[in-house]
C-alpha cells in the first residue's frame, strides 16, 4: 500500500515537472529573442495601458527596434490581470503555466495568492519586474517576476520598462485563465 501511494506521489510530481519544465532554460528566457529590461533612464516615451476586464486600451502599440519604452499599466477591471509582452508561443505556455498556479491556489480570479508557507514567493502587486513561473521548480517556489510581465490586482499600476532589441512578431497579452480566449490581447507593431 506504501509503494502505490510512493508511486502515485512520483507520478503526480513527474507531471507536475513536466508540465512546469519543458524547455526550462528557454523559456526563463525567451523574451531575449526581442528584448530586455530597459533601463528607466534610456525611456524617451511612456506607453499607459490600461487593463480592463477582458481588453486592452490600447489595442495596438507601436515601437521601434532598438526603443526603449516605459510602459505604465493600470488594472481598472475587477479581475486580476496581466500585462505580459511575447510571442503567440510564449503565451501559449505561459497560459499553462498560469492554469498550475490557478489550480494550486497561488492565485485566485482577483487576486495574488498568499505566499506559500515552504518560502515560495508571490511577487504581486504594481512590483516593475514581471514574472517567472516555476519551469520545473517546484510549486512552493514558484513566482510572477520575468521582466517583460506584471501581474496586477483589481485598481493596481505598475511600470514595466523594456528596450525592443529586435523587431518580432509580438502581442502584449493576459494569460489568466480564459483571459486571452476572450480576447484580452493586443499587437506590438515596429515601425521604421
């Protein structure tokens, strides 16, 4: 009886990884393939979003490569929102991602989840880093903290800054669950 319950235990943990690791040294970080964290003091323009439930306002932002900007984000919905900058496919993921971390109770439909009591943290609120979650750590530990990201509650703002290196096909999205199937994602569009 011990062995099957090891064994059932081993098995939930291996898909846990699974789901949360694959490709976990690429997708920590992907976003280099079009950017980075952009220094504030190189910022020339400021870009406000703002985040209602389920759109973006604006729906299409315009950047240069090689621009660094500063992106003001305010959540005026009454969900929790995400204002996330990536391709299609990192979107993809990270929605799987953020369904684990709703499943786990680190996040509910309005709010950050309260810190894991193993010492995993929740970066939350208008914190200016993002996120970064998990890929293959384990669930106490993971957190919302990857530089092309915020995470806000209900009447938050953050600033994210980030400097476009390469011109890519992008969209700025919220990946809580349902959120980007309801449309609640927006293009980067380079201009010359």
């Amino acid at each position: 009886m011990i062995a099957w319950k090891r064994l059932r235990l081993a098995a939930v943990l291996g898909l846990t990884v699974g789901v949360l690791g694959g490709g976990a040294a690429t997708a920590d970080s992907a976003y280099r393939a079009f950017g980075d964290r952009g220094r504030p003091q190189d910022a020339r323009r400021t870009i406000t979003v703002v985040m209602r439930d389920n759109s973006f306002e604006p729906q299409t932002i315009r950047v240069r490569a090689g621009e660094t900007v500063r992106f003001v984000v305010r959540n005026e919905g009454a969900l929790l929102h995400e204002f996330n900058l990536g391709t299609r496919e990192m979107h993809r993921r990270h929605q799987r991602e953020m369904q684990t971390m709703f499943e786990h109770g680190m996040m509910t439909a309005t709010s950050i989840g309260p810190v894991p009591a193993q010492g995993g943290s929740h970066a939350g609120g208008p914190h200016a880093g993002g996120h970064q979650v998990g890929h293959g750590q384990h669930m106490a530990q993971m957190h919302h903290n990857d530089p092309n990201s915020l995470l806000l509650e209900p009447g938050q703002s953050g600033e994210l800054v980030w400097k476009f290196t390469r011109a890519v096909e992008l969209e700025f999205a919220c990946n809580i669950p349902g959120h980007y199937e309801s449309g609640m994602v927006g293009r980067v569009a380079f201009v010359r």
